[in-house]
C-alpha cells in the first residue's frame, strides 16, 4: 500500500500533468485530453468519473483539478490486476463514452507492487486485445520492500 504522503504527492504530479499547471507542454496531457476516466485502486477500487461524464460536465482545468483531487485514498492492499480488469468492464466501453477512433492511454499509479487480487500482466494483455493501440504506462509512486 502506498502511504497518505506519497498518494498525495502522487495526486499533486498527476494535476500538474493534466492541468495548465504543466510546465512542460511536450508532457502536458490536458491540451490533448477531450475525454479523462478517473478510477482510485486499492484492495478495492472506485470509478471517480467515465468518459462520457468528463466530456459533459469537466472539460475545464479549473473543474478538472478538484475532480483528480478528490480520488479517493484506500490504504489497503495493491490489486493493480483488479483494478485493470474494471476499468477494462467498466470504462474501455461504449456505453461509457469510448470512441472507437480515439487515441487511448491507461495511466497507473502504483507503488509498483500489485500484491493481490488478478494478475495484472494477463489482464494488460487482454486490454491491448480488446483495445488495438491502446497504451498502458505505469508510473510508481512511493518506495516498498520486498
């Protein structure tokens, strides 16, 4: 489990990544962004927002930014495996706001250890299956031992 401090730090990064708080136009996702699903994970996880809620009601940085910082934090165990496969049920679908055409990134922050629950690699495996060209970019936040 990722501790309060680093969930935090890693809530700051991820704003100033998808916000005009990003420096660096070359990183910045915002400019580029039309549709954003958010999903906290933990031992259990929640659907923050979908595609098709984000590109009605917070395409604006000044609503996108209270949005990243209200992910809620768990404090459990690491199912990363868990969490793919509901984003892969739940989000990667039409019904929530999918376009078919569209460039599609999932971006995970964990502290790198997924220590229960689904497999992460099998499950990434059947999201490129499913979702020809998506990208999968983990990024760790944190430190754990082994």
């Amino acid at each position: 489990s990722v501790p309060k401090s680093s969930f935090n730090a890693a809530v700051d990064a991820l704003v100033k990544l998808l916000t005009s708080q990003c420096h660096f136009s070359s990183a910045c996702i915002a400019k580029d962004i039309s549709r954003l699903a958010l999903l906290s994970f933990s031992t259990t996880s929640e659907v923050v927002i979908d595609f098709e809620t984000f590109a009605t009601f917070f395409q604006d940085a000044d609503v996108l930014e209270p949005l990243i910082r209200s992910l809620p934090y768990f404090g459990q165990a690491t199912a990363t495996g868990t969490a793919l496969q509901r984003v892969k049920d739940e989000i990667l679908t039409v019904a929530t706001g999918m376009r078919s055409l569209s460039k599609k990134t999932i971006l995970v922050l964990t502290d790198g250890k997924s220590n229960t629950g689904v497999a992460p690699d099998t499950v990434s495996q059947q999201i490129v299956n499913m979702v020809p060209g998506i990208n999968i970019i983990g990024l760790g936040i944190g430190s754990f031992d082994d």
